[in-house]
C-alpha cells in the first residue's frame, strides 16, 4: 500500500516528467511536466506554469497556468491565469479569464446535467 506521500506523488508530473499516452483520475491531478494525451478527471486538473498538455482535458474544474494544446470540456469552472495559453475550444459552465491570459479558440457556454 502507498502512504500518503507516495499517493500525493503519483497525482503530480514533475517539471522534467514527460507522459505518453492517456490519464484518467477519479480525483484532482496536478501537471507540472508534459503530457501528450488526453486527460480525463473526474475532480479538478491544475496545469502549472511549466506544464504542457498536447491533448484534450475533461474534468470538473480546472485551472490552467501553463499550455494546452487540445480542447478543454469542463462541468463547472475553468480558470485560466495570467500565464496561460490555450489553443482549442472549450465548454464550461463558468469561465474566469485573467488579464494576459492566451485564448486561440471558440468558448460554449452550457449548463452539465449531474
């Protein structure tokens, strides 16, 4: 069994972490390396400011500091911050943009049935 640092770690990238291939996660991940695949979550995905993500993001919230390359489906609320840069479309119920923040691409509005 894993103690409880070993389980924080195994829900974080390192900065020189680089993943291939999809991550599903029934609970909050953090990114702070690459990842060329999707990303599917079943709690909150942060992407820190030297993460990288060449794929597509489904959670219910995120907060996006680094790059996506990909499109971003998001149940409640996605943050993107003043570092971020995202090139592809995304749904979300709520959207927070900070001022300098980088969106390449077309935004729908909707309301997720739980």
């Amino acid at each position: 069994l894993c103690d409880r640092r070993q389980r924080q770690m195994c829900k974080e990238t390192a900065v020189e972490t680089t993943v291939t291939g999809n991550i599903s996660a029934s609970t909050d991940i953090r990114i702070d390396g690459i990842l060329q695949g999707n990303l599917d979550c079943q709690g909150k995905v942060i992407i820190g400011e030297q993460g990288r993500v060449q794929g597509d993001i489904k959670a219910v919230n995120a907060e996006i500091m680094g790059t996506v390359c990909g499109n971003i489906v998001v149940a409640d609320t996605l943050v993107l911050k003043s570092s971020s840069f995202l090139e592809g479309n995304i749904t979300v119920t709520t959207l927070v943009i900070e001022p300098n923040a980088h969106l390449n691409g077309q935004c729908s509005m909707r309301t997720f049935q739980q």
